[in-house]
C-alpha cells in the first residue's frame, strides 16, 4: 500500500470537519430543576462510528504519533466533533484543546552497565560495559536505573520477578526471550536483561550504530504516569558467564549521558455537558479515551504506518459517539466530561496532564470509563460482551452490568491491563477509574496491520449501543462507585 498524502489533501481533510453552532448554557438567574425520567430512544449510528474510524486510521493521519503534528490534527478532528455535538468546550482558552509542553531528552553517548564483583574483603573495581560493546540497549525509558540483580534461567522455567529487581535471563538455546523480557517489565523489573540469541547476534552491529531514544516526559511533573520504566538490555556471548557468576543482590545500574529541550507538545482534547442536579456537582462522570498511536515505524511487509484502528481509533469512536447520544438528549443530572487523551503510547502524558488541570476539582469526578481496544471481540469471552479491567477492585462493574452493561471481569488478569491504560494515572489519584475493552491479545497489536480491514464493526457497533443505556442511567443515577478494601492502587 503507498504511504504518501499531499498537503492538499490533508487540508481538504480539515475543511469538511463541521463546525455546529454550540447549544447555549442556561444564564445563572434561572432555577435549575431536576428533570424528569425520560426514556431514551437512541440508537447508535453505525454510520458515524465507520466515518470517525476511517478518519482516526486512516494512511492521512499517519499513525497518529504521540506527540506529532498528526496527532494536532487527530485532536482538532475531534475537537470539531464535540463542538457539533453540542458539548461544551472545557480545554485551554476557552476552547476544547489541551496544550501540555514536554521535555524532550536526547541520549549523547552510549549507555553504559556498571556493577561491582564483591571480592574477600578487598575493593574490587567496577565493571563497566557500553552499549555496542558487550551490550545492547533495545529499549530505555529512564536516563538512569538500578536496583538489586535477580538472575532467572528461563531453561528451568519461569520464576516470579521480584518488583525494583534489574532481571538477567539466562536464555533457553535458540529461543528469542523478548516475550519474557516484557513479561517481567510488567511484573516491577526495573530493567530486564538477557544473553544474546540468535536473531539479536545478526542485527548486532546494526543495532550498535544506534543510540536509544528516551520518550518526554511533561515539563514540571516528576511524577509517573504509566508505569515505572521499560528498560531491555541484552548481553553479548562473551560477557553474559561474567555476570552469571555475579553474586544475587549486587547492585547494578544502567545509565546514559542525556540532554534536555523543551520543544515539543502533546494535546488533549476536552468537553464538558454540565449536569443539572446540584445534590449531584460533586459526582461527575467522566468518558475517555487514548487518540494517540506509534505513528510511522518500523516497516512490516512494506507497511511502516502503525494506523492504530483498534487501539485505540475504537475508543476514540466510542467517547465521540457517547457524547453524540448525550449531546442530543436532555441535559443529564450529572455533569459528564468528555477527555481524548495524547500521549497515551508514551507514558500516559495527556492524562498525566489532565490530572493536574481538570476542568473541575478532581475530587469531584466520582466515575472514569475509559474505552480501549474495542474493535473486535474477545475469544476468551463469551459472545457479546466486553470486559472491565479491575473488576474486582470496585463495585462499578457489578452495579453497571446489574443495569444492563454486557460487562465481565477482565480474562487477561497476568495481563495488568488495569495499570495499562489512561485509567490508572486517574485511579493513583482516588478516581474510581476502570476501562472497557474487548482486546484479545490479537497478533495485530502495535504492528501496521492493526487497521481497518481487521475491525470487526458488527461487534464494534454492538458494544457501543449496548453500553448506551447503562451510560444514560449512569449520568442520571445518585450511584457512587466505590473502591473495595484494596482495590485502590
């Protein structure tokens, strides 16, 4: 498939995106009554759902990369959306979109492995291996990392990752170890090393003329959005028996010399439908989603445009079409905020950013679905049904699914895909945060192929309007979710 678009085209793409004139806001002085139960006749528009999807992933917007122009106009494109639907604008400047500035952090030289060989009582000097030479750094999300060395044989069968723990896999003959090396990093690792394998030894010097990249991070907000790091190293033939021998515990640190700039940005876009019920402002509810994706890549049988259809352009349709039903119907008792995220791919930046500038007091959002990777159904679930993830970590699941929400608990518990999405930046802060997904580990995950000939739109389609209902009683409901002891993270 040819990869190219002209400018021309793109903007042409822009200029067809309505703009509908915005439904006006009661003035102060009128009384603000509760409004009567109504029913709710709408349905889902199987057309709106294709034409967003087609836009989201299409080849025009190039993946929709973290922190790229394409992901201003994925942001825009959505933005253009919330204003026809009549849904309020609650973003920077009176407009619907967020603007977070990043610090981009550039690594200088290789990264270097240091550890120290505990000797009979003597000083010992350190050891000291560079990327390129006995080591290869595939992947860095921290200038800097250490912790206690915990060695694993993967011959012997897996053992359970020590969280904080810098892991060093000694490899089975001939086995790629990648899938355990990110299985680890899920379970706490702070960094994951392995002995060189076959396919790794090949691209060796390739690989060794490159540097890695370290992702941004948000200007003036050390705090972590997901996840704590995801750092691989492999290590060469001739140097992985040194650190075989190495002693359980010994300190080991990875570290690179960086710079930083702050020339870049990532984008959110916002909208608010302000409740009318005020025994009810403190008890907002709010639908998200992630826009963003890996952009261009890596190309996979001549395709190098990540398009991202089911992670997340799914979710993105799902928040537009809620806001499209909400938008039409009476104004709900509760306020509902409609948030699509930037920078998901990266770390959970827009998030991240939206924690810290909420439209309204962040205590005062009572409830979080997000909506991730709905594009095709679950073979681990029965038909027609999504799962929630953390399910068992409040009461928000069973009360929906008890008002007619086709939810199950998430199938994929080894997965944490409750720490895995937009939810969790919210839920570290008390949010009762979850997300719905239906994603089954399909081999199309992160590759080019995750695009639109692989959406399943029978189910997409159903799994929006099903959710329809229980939505619309969610936002008019005194029902506040609560965390079930522990569940909190």
């Amino acid at each position: 498939m040819r990869k190219h678009l002209t400018v021309l085209s793109l903007l042409s793409l822009l200029v067809i995106s309505t703009f509908a004139q915005q439904a006006t806001e009661p003035s102060k002085s009128t009384p603000i009554a509760r409004p009567r139960a109504v029913r709710f006749p709408a349905k889902v528009c199987t057309a709106c759902i294709r034409a967003h999807m087609e836009f989201l992933a299409s080849d025009a917007l190039r993946g929709r990369g973290s922190a790229t122009p394409d992901e201003l106009v994925t942001v825009t494109y959505v933005a253009s959306e919330l204003r026809q639907y009549g849904i309020e604008p609650a973003g920077d400047d009176d407009g619907y979109i967020q603007r977070a500035q990043l610090l981009t952090r550039v690594v200088k030289g290789p990264p270097q492995l240091t550890f120290t060989i505990p000797g009979n009582g003597t000083p010992q000097p350190e050891v000291t291996w560079t990327h390129g030479s006995e080591i290869l750094v595939l992947h860095m999300s921290q200038a800097e990392v250490s912790g206690p060395l915990q060695k694993i044989d993967l011959a012997s069968g897996e053992q359970k990752v020590k969280p904080g723990s810098v892991v060093f896999f000694k490899t089975k003959e001939g086995k790629n170890p990648r899938a355990s090396m990110i299985a680890a990093v899920q379970a706490g690792a702070a960094a994951v090393l392995a002995s060189e394998y076959p396919s790794i030894r090949e691209r060796w010097e390739k690989i060794s003329r490159q540097l890695p990249q370290l992702p941004s991070q948000l200007k003036g907000n050390a705090e972590e959005g997901l996840g704590a790091g995801y750092n691989l190293v492999v290590v060469s033939q001739t140097a992985a028996p040194t650190l075989e021998n190495v002693p359980e515990g010994t300190t080991v640190r990875l570290a690179a010399p960086t710079t930083t700039s702050e020339n870049s940005y990532t984008w959110n876009a916002i909208g608010i439908l302000r409740g009318m019920d005020p025994a009810l402002q403190h008890a907002a509810v709010l639908f998200s989603a992630h826009l963003d994706h890996l952009g261009i890549g890596e190309p996979v049988k001549g395709d190098n445009i990540y398009n991202g259809a089911d992670d997340d352009a799914s979710g993105t349709t799902a928040v537009l079409e809620l806001a499209r039903v909400l938008g039409a119907g009476p104004r709900p008792r509760r306020t509902v905020i409609f948030a699509l995220f930037g920078s998901e791919e990266t770390g959970g930046l827009g998030s991240s950013y939206f924690r810290e500038h909420p439209p309204i007091p962040l205590k005062d959002i009572a409830a979080n679905l997000e909506f991730e990777m709905i594009g095709r159904p679950d073979p681990a679930l029965k038909p027609d049904t999504v799962w929630l993830s953390g399910w068992e970590r409040s009461n928000l699941g069973p009360v929906l699914a008890a008002h007619g929400a086709h939810l199950a608990g998430d199938p994929h518990p080894d997965q944490n895909f409750f720490a895995r999405s937009d939810n969790y930046v919210l839920a570290k802060k008390g949010v009762v945060a979850q997300t719905v997904s239906s994603f089954g580990l399909h081999s199309d995950y992160h590759q080019p192929s995750d695009d639109l000939a692989h959406i399943d739109f029978k189910h997409m389609n159903w799994a929006i309007g099903s959710l329809l209902r229980p939505a619309q009683w969610l936002v008019n409901s005194d029902f506040k979710p609560k965390w079930k002891p522990g569940g909190k993270p």
